[in-house]
C-alpha cells in the first residue's frame, strides 16, 4: 500500500513534469557536450581552457541530471508496486511532509541521520 497521507496522483504528476523538464535540459545541453575542438590556429590557448572546463562543468551537470531520472524511475516504480513512501531502511513510514516536499526520498528522518 502506498502511503495513506500523501496525494498519489499529484506525486505522480510532479514526477512527470521533473521527468519531462530534466530530459529537456538535457536534450538543450547536448551540443555543450561534444568534443572540444583543439585547433590552436582557431582557438588560443586560454579560450580551449575555458572550453575544456565549460565541457566539464556541463557534463558534470548531465551525470546529475542522468542520477535524478534514475531516482525518479525508482519513485515512480514504488508508486506502481504500492510502496511508495516506505523507508527502504526500517520499512516504516516516511513523513507525508516530507515525501511532498521531495518525493525522491527513500529514509525516514531516523534512518537518514
């Protein structure tokens, strides 16, 4: 059963429109994650650094993007299996508050200290 004190539907939804909004930046961001191109006659020195290091950031930016998709895969698996809101931990109830808030969450408040 699925938590009794948190609106499934709406979770579902916010989920959804993470999911939507996180595959959008990602599909924004792509071209910023190609191969920089070296060519030292079209490019000095500092500005392939300051390439290098934006390419960096930029895929840094996607692992995390890639990480909270996987957690919201997971979310919205636990709503299907009816167990959406149960520590992985202790198995007992995560706060309604708190799942509202961030939905992501797998411990309760004890288990995540």
């Amino acid at each position: 059963m699925n938590h009794p004190e948190v609106d499934i539907p709406a979770i579902r939804e916010k989920l959804l429109a993470l999911e939507t909004s996180l595959r959008e930046e990602s599909a924004d961001s792509a071209s910023s994650r190609e191969t920089v191109v070296l060519d030292q006659t079209s490019v000095g020195r500092l500005s392939r650094m300051d390439a290098l290091q934006s390419q960096a950031m930029v895929k840094a930016e996607e692992q995390r993007r890639q990480m909270t998709l996987k957690r919201i895969s997971g979310a919205l698996q636990r709503i299907d299996q009816k167990n959406f809101g149960e520590c992985i931990e202790c198995g007992e109830w995560i706060g309604a508050k708190r799942l509202t808030w961030d939905p992501l969450v797998l411990k309760c408040i004890e288990c995540a200290e």
